[in-house]
C-alpha cells in the first residue's frame, strides 16, 4: 500500500510539473504556433511581438503581430495589426471545438503595394492564400476536412465574433514611388466561423480571416484612387512614349 501511494505522489508531481511547465510556457507556445500557421498560409513570414494568456480569467491578448511582404515588393510588410484581445468560453476550456466569444483587432495597418508589373502585394497574397487550400474549398466558410497528423487531430475553434476597427491603408506604386495615398480602412466583423462545421482549424479561421481582410483593403485601394492612380500613370507613361517617337520620327525627317 505504502509503494501505492508513494507511486500516486510521484505522478502528482509529475503531473503538477507538466502543468506548471505549461501554463509558464504557454504564451510561448500560442506564439509560436501562430508564427506558424500564419506563415504556412500566406507563404510569407510571419511574426508577432507578444502574447498574453490568463485562462483562469479567459483573456488573451497579442501585439505587433505582422506579416511580410512577398518577395519583389520593396516594403517590409504587407499587414501590422497592433493589438489583438480574445476573450474566452472558460467552460470550453478543454473541450473540442473551443468557443471564443470575440475577437477585436485594433489599428490594422495594410501597405498596398504595386510593383512595375502592375501586380500588387495583395494580389500576391490572395494567390498563396488560395494555392495552400485544396481545389473547391471555399473561403466563405466551408471548410474542407483534413486528415490528422502524426501528432493527432487539431482541436477546433469556434469564434461568435472577430472585429477589425481603426484601421490604416498606405498604397503606393512602383511607377510613382514618391506618390503615396493614405486611407481609412473601414471597420468589419466576421461572425461564428468555425460553427457551420462545428468548428475550424486554426489554419482553416486564418485562411478565412486573411481573404476578407485582403479584399477589404482591396476595396478601400480602389475606393482611395488606386486604380485612378494606376490609369494615370500609364496614360502619362504612353504620352511620354508617343513624344519620344514623335521627336525620333521628326528627327529623321530634318
């Protein structure tokens, strides 16, 4: 009996241990596998500075999280989002799919960028995005079942509301580097993703999460005269052209 015990007491401080390692790691953890996710689905780097977790309360919060931008773009990156704060289903602590209530992502910052080509960052993102989900998977929400991993299968997550508020867009073009447009990017929410299904990989919600953030700043771009930025730039580009062969033509004649 007495060994009995003694094996019960080893494996509580095992069992204490393991917990404590966790909840001292954690936000380590929840950090890396973000920078993980993210980068595996935009297929650029991704990073974020801090993460703060109290699940006994059910918050969470992450800040300077940032996505680079693809290569052949000359800024850093593509998206800043400065603060981010979760709030938690505690009951679903532990459960399979978690619930979060809300998420709000304060001051996203977008950095639209058209290079020479008259490709722009954003175009370059939507495509890896769309290239890491399988053909006929959907961005609007149905998410397609992938098998498990050699590690197990992944929990799920249910999210009722994520929002995006006092956002930023600087769009500028490879033809007029020195031209620069700011604008508001206008607040949006995305509500119960994850839930048609009951409930969502964490690369599934990204997948999601990224494609309407990108058409948003897309239609903030165009709204903000990118497009009539580009259209001037090239009409300027093709009368500077027909004034150079106007001036060669005029040259042989003399």
């Amino acid at each position: 009996m007495k060994k009995v015990f003694i094996g019960l007491a080893v494996v509580a401080v095992v069992l204490g241990a393991l917990l404590w390692w966790l909840g001292a790691n954690l936000d380590g953890i929840v950090k890396k596998v973000i920078e993980d996710v993210g980068t595996e689905v935009t297929q650029t780097s991704v990073d974020v500075s801090g993460v703060g977790i109290k699940l006994l309360d059910g918050k969470a919060s992450l800040s300077g999280l940032s996505v680079a931008n693809p290569p052949g773009f000359s800024g850093a990156n593509i998206f800043t989002l400065d603060k981010i704060a979760v709030e938690i289903d505690i009951e679903s602590i532990g459960s399979d799919p978690i619930i979060i209530n809300e998420i709000l992502v304060s001051q996203p910052q977008v950095f639209y960028e058209m290079n020479k080509e008259q490709v722009s960052n954003l175009d370059v993102l939507k495509k890896n995005v769309a290239a890491y989900s399988a053909p006929g998977s959907s961005s609007q929400g149905s998410d397609k079942e992938e098998p498990a991993s050699d590690k197990g299968e992944e929990i799920k997550l249910i999210i009722r509301k994520l929002r995006f508020e006092g956002g930023q867009l600087s769009a500028v073009s490879a033809l007029a580097p020195d031209k620069k447009i700011e604008a508001s990017l206008p607040a949006f929410q995305m509500s119960n993703l994850g839930q048609s299904t009951g409930g969502a990989t964490s690369e599934q919600i990204a997948k999601q999460v990224i494609d309407r953030l990108v058409r948003q700043a897309v239609d903030a771009a165009a709204k903000a005269g990118v497009d009539q930025l580009t259209d001037e730039l090239k009409q300027k580009g093709m009368e500077a052209l027909d004034e150079k062969v106007g001036d060669t033509l005029k040259g042989l004649f003399k």
